[in-house]
C-alpha cells in the first residue's frame, strides 16, 4: 500500500477537507492544568521547585548548576567541530543582516490640524527569554534565530533556557550558538520550569518582558498559562509545509521537501497542491521511493499517513486559495514564475520562492527567520522578527490653538459618557 495516495479536491468529503486543514494541532487540554500547576509552584518557591524537578539529572544538585558557567561556554567551543562553528557564524551574519533590514528605527508624527502634533516612537523592550529545545534534539538555529532579533531591536538584558541532560549538562552546540549571538546568560532549564522561572523571575532567573521561541505541548501550555504577567510569541505548534507547484516542478525535488518536513516529528504536515495531475503522481512514487529508503520510518510514516495530503485541483486559482485556507508555516512555490503569484498569497509563515528555494534554505541561512506561525495561525501571526521586541508609544503635543480646537469634541464626548473631569481638564485650559 502507498504511503501516501493522490486526491482530488473537487471529491474530497468535507471531513476530509477538514481533516487536511486542522493537520495535528496540538490539543493543550490534556496537559494544561498538570503545566499550571507547575508554573503556580515556581511563581510561590521559586528554584526550588526546579531543583527538585532536576534531581533526577543530577543528585547533589545546587542553584549553581542551573546556569552555564563561562568555562561551560568556553569548553563547549572545544566539543563543537570548528567547520560547525563557522556554519553559525555564516547564518548569524544572514540572520543579523536580515533583521536590521527590517528594523524600525525612527519617530514618525504628522500635523493633525494646527497646534496638533501627534505621532510614534519606537522602543525595545527591557528584557527578553528565549526557549531554545534541547533534550531529544539540538536546535542551535534556533539560538540564532531567538537572541539575534532581540539584539538588533536594542533588548538589554537577553537569556535563554535550553533543557539540560544528565548531570545538568547542556548541549555544547547550543551554548556556542548563544554565545556567537551573544547571549552570556544561558540557564540549563526546560519544559514549564523554564517558562514559569522567565514569566515570574526566581533566585536564579531574572524575570523578562517577552518569551520566544519553540518548544512541545507543554511549552506551549506554559506559555499560554504565564501570559499576560509576560508577552509570548504566537504558539507553535508541529513543522507543517504546504507545497503550491505546477508542471515545471521535479517529483523527485517536491519528495524530498515533503520528507524534509515529515521527519520533524510524528505530529509534523506535508501537503502538495497542483493543478498538475501528473506531477502529484509522480511526487507520490517519488516520495514512495524516498520513504522506502530512509532511516527515519517510525517518525515518517505516522506524519505522512496521519497530516499529509497530495490534492489535484482544477485550476492554478483553486489551488492558490486552497493554499490560503491552509495558511502554512512554510509554503513552497514551485513554479516557474513565482513572483506573479506572491501577490495572490495572503496567509503563510514564510514563503519559498522558485524551485530553487526549499525550506531548509531559510530553516538555516537565508537570513530570515524560522520561528514561524503554525495550525491556522499564520492567518493572524507574523513570524518571529525585531517587531517582536520593540514597542510604539505614542505621542501627541499640543499648543492653546490646538487644544481649543479638538476642545468641543471632546468635552462634549465626556459629557455623552458620564466623565465630567474629563471635560473640566479641556475646559480649565482654554476658558482663559
């Protein structure tokens, strides 16, 4: 039997539509008062609920352990293979030089009527936490991808917690990684524990502004549970990619990028749509092919058979809005022109254009960012980016003129909603 089968959009049931489009979307119900619970500890005790979670690593544990100590830092350069140090050296320089692309860094104001100036600052925020994934798998990336945004938006104070192994050792890679983006505070804490120390800050942990970065379900409930004593980044949930291609593509390209995506996790979506009925069978021998000899079955098969889909459309049209209803993290274009259609694209994380740009590009060096909308999200979230961490005060100046002119309005508004003070701090300026 196929791993995974051809189908056309106009015959799809609307279960299975659905089915398509809500992928894996992680269910937070099942884990969310275990993690509040453990967020409420940490915000009452402190560390020592931390140190009791990690005991199990570590037997005669202590608050020292819980942060890298800069011979940590330095002993992690001897670990890390040098062609890999300068890897991450080469993508934080894209990343860096992406982000202060993007960077907003000037006041705006304009006249609103004479006497009347009003406008926008930009202000980072104080302090940042950024969750870096650990235990089962490395991400440096990710380390990349959290601190320097935050960095180039002008963040103080940046630190990060990543999951230790045992003995309350961290990866050396990722201690690296922070150390090029320049991150000296990294804290060996993972899961709520990590989240709850950022959101409410401990003996050991400072308290921050803002929480990035991904992480399972139960980061994710973390993270919702501490919000709004702290900002989070949009939930993330498992990789997802929705390929848009026409007859141009290569099958055997398409296969790998649908594997690339798969082999994330079991929870992990890989969806090709086309008008082209003869590419979408010969991406599903290809990725046949492909699965039959990889390592990786166990995490493959359950993704591919479980979240995955190839759908036929009638027409380029149908299948640009099917692919707006998915709104995918990572949506490849693998058309020959890709530029005529990125203005039709409304709803996507990151958008990978020609058949030259597959999503590991921008997982690692093309400078923009993979911390990205997932489930449906990329309809109302942005990817992470220096917006993330700044903030827009307003501002408004005001001469006599000025005030007297809006002063009618406002002071009849005040009178409409029952506030008399309101009109009396109008009223007293301009009587004189």
């Amino acid at each position: 039997m196929s791993i995974i089968t051809v189908e056309r959009l106009g015959e799809l049931s609307p279960e299975r539509y659905d089915a398509i489009m809500q992928r894996s979307m992680e269910e937070l119900g099942d884990v969310y008062e275990d993690v509040r619970a453990i967020c409420e500890d940490i915000r009452t005790r402190g560390d020592a609920v931390t140190l009791e979670h990690y005991r199990k690593l570590k037997d005669d544990i202590t608050l020292a352990d819980l942060k890298a100590t800069p011979e940590e830092i330095e002993a992690a350069y001897e670990q890390v293979p040098a062609e890999v140090v300068e890897h991450l050296k080469f993508a934080a320089s894209n990343i860096e030089r992406f982000h202060r692309a993007q960077f907003e860094r000037d006041m705006w104001s304009i006249e609103i009527a004479p006497g009347i100036l009003a406008g926008r600052i930009i202000r980072p925020m104080d302090s940042a936490g950024c969750y870096i994934p650990g235990r089962q798998a490395s991400y440096p990336s990710s380390v990349l991808m959290t601190i320097l945004p935050a960095k180039v938006a002008g963040v103080e104070r940046i630190i990060a917690c990543t999951p230790p192994d045992t003995g309350m050792v961290a990866n050396p890679t990722s201690l690296v990684a922070a150390d090029l983006a320049g991150c000296a505070d990294v804290f060996k804490i993972g899961g709520p524990w990590a989240i709850a120390s950022m959101a409410y800050g401990t003996e050991s942990v400072p308290a921050v502004n803002k929480i990035v970065g991904p992480g399972n379900k139960y980061v994710t409930a973390a993270k919702m549970a501490v919000f709004g004593t702290v900002a989070i980044d949009s939930p993330a949930g498992p990789s997802e990619i929705l390929i848009l291609a026409d007859d141009s593509a290569r099958p055997e390209w398409l296969a790998i990028d649908f594997l690339s995506q798969a082999e994330h996790d079991q929870d992990a979506a890989a969806v090709l749509v086309t008008p082209s009925a003869a590419l979408a069978e010969a991406t599903a021998e290809a990725i046949q092919r492909a699965f039959n000899a990889a390592d990786r079955q166990e995490i493959l098969r359950p993704a591919l058979e479980n979240n995955s889909a190839i759908v036929v459309t009638d027409t380029m049209e149908e299948a640009l809005e099917f692919a707006n209803d998915y709104a995918a993290e990572h949506l490849e274009v693998a058309v020959d022109e890709p530029m005529l259609l990125l203005p039709r694209i409304r709803h996507a994380g990151s958008i990978f254009l020609g058949h030259y740009a597959p999503v590991p590009a921008g997982d690692y060096a093309t400078g923009t960012n993979h911390v990205l909308p997932t489930g449906l999200t990329a309809k109302m979230f942005s990817g992470l980016s220096t917006d993330d961490f700044i903030k827009r005060p307003t501002f408004q100046l005001l001469s006599r003129e000025g005030l007297a002119h809006l002063a009618p309005a406002v002071m009849g508004l005040a009178a409409a909603e029952g506030l008399p003070m309101h009109g009396e701090a109008v009223r007293i300026r301009v009587r004189e």
